[in-house]
C-alpha cells in the first residue's frame, strides 16, 4: 500500500494536458429517468455533504465554476456530468449525509446516488474522498460496504489535507490504511490532496487519465 503514488513526469504533463482541453457540462440528474446513456468511460467522486466534491473538480480542471461550490452541506443536489475532451466523463455526485435540505428529498437523491453507482457499467472507478480531519465515518463505510458488495472499483482520497498537520494527517492515513485492507473493491493507494493549496492535484489527474482510453490518432495529412 501506497498514499503517494509513483507517477512518471510524462504522465504528469499528458494528464494535465487532459484536464486543461475541453471540459463541458453534459447532464443534471435528479431521477434515473434523467440518467444519460452510459459514456465509454466514467469515473465519479463521491464522500459526505461538504467534503470537497466540487472544489476538487474545479481544482483538477483548472476552473473557478466548473461544478458548484459552497460552504452550505448539500449544494450539490443531482448527478452532474461533465465530458472532459471525449476521452472519459467525470461524475459530480450529491453528498451524503447532512445537507439542508428535507429528509425526503435527501432520501430520493442518496437512492439514485446508489442506483448510479451498482448500475453503471461503465463506472471505472469511484473516488471516495474523505475529510482529513473527520477521518472515515459511519456513511462511508455504508457507501464502501456497497461498493464492495456491487464489485464496484473505488479509491479513498484525502481532502483539505492543508487543514490538517503532519502528525493528523499521518494518523487518518494509517486509519484508512488499515479499513480498505479488508474490502476487496478498494484500491490500496491512498491519496492525499488539497483543492485549495494544489497538494496531489496533478497525481490525481494522472492516475485518473490512466483510466481514459488513449487519444485518437491525429489524421494522416
């Protein structure tokens, strides 16, 4: 198990090339009727309401207002999708847990959240991502719990580790460490990263271009 990851220069440059081409909003989903058709490759972020879902995509793409932020739990409430240069589509998910919103409502979009991720077959990975500072809570292990019932790929990744010190961020690293090494759907690299201060952004980016088919061929002249 590994929390940094060893990623190649070359893949550095290709994946931040990819994150900085087009990156276009193509879908909102508040129900499964209003699920698009499946992309060739998607790959989703989730974790509880306020973690850093959308902060960590605008970060990763380079945009101030790709995918909604605010400091109100619960802003992001559909399934957003978001095609990056054609090659795969990320996936903004609602948060669970607390949001401001009525117990109905958060209870009709955690149901689709569920229905997208163990229905999705062309879900290549979930990346899970965790407050540094709260560490892994009852809700994520119910969503880990899922994933690892549904066969579904996923990956923990650390936010707002900026927040935390070194001897924090050590602890919840080892923490995490010692949950996913027995849940067979997760990954064991873990991440750590900060949409505010750039820490792992550019690993992020790279190990999710390695899912991403390669580019098409340029025309022959």
């Amino acid at each position: 198990m590994n929390d940094t990851p060893e990623i190649a220069e070359e893949e550095i440059e290709a994946a931040r090339k990819l994150f900085a081409g087009p990156c276009d909003f193509t879908a909102g989903a508040t129900t499964a009727a209003e699920l698009p058709a499946p992309a060739p490759v998607e790959v989703a972020f989730a974790g509880r309401s306020n973690v850093g879902k959308s902060s960590l995509i605008n970060a990763l793409t380079g945009r101030k207002a790709l995918a909604r932020t605010s400091a109100n739990p619960g802003r992001t409430q559909q399934i957003n999708f978001f095609d990056l240069g054609g090659r795969l589509t990320l996936v903004d998910l609602p948060g669970f847990g607390y949001a401001r919103a009525s117990k109905g409502r958060v209870a009709a979009w955690t149901r689709l959240v569920m229905l997208y991720l163990k229905g999705r077959a062309t879900l290549r990975r979930v990346f899970l991502l965790i407050d540094c500072r709260r560490g892994i809570g009852r809700g994520d292990r119910v969503v880990m719990a899922d994933l690892d019932a549904a066969a579904v790929s996923y990956q923990i990744v650390l936010t707002k580790c900026d927040k935390a010190g070194p001897r924090e961020l050590a602890g919840v690293t080892q923490d995490v460490f010692a949950e996913i090494a027995k849940r067979p759907a997760a990954h064991p690299e873990v991440l750590a990263t900060s949409a505010e201060a750039g820490t792992g952004i550019a690993e992020l980016r790279a190990l999710i271009a390695r899912l991403a088919p390669p580019p098409a061929p340029a025309p022959a002249p």
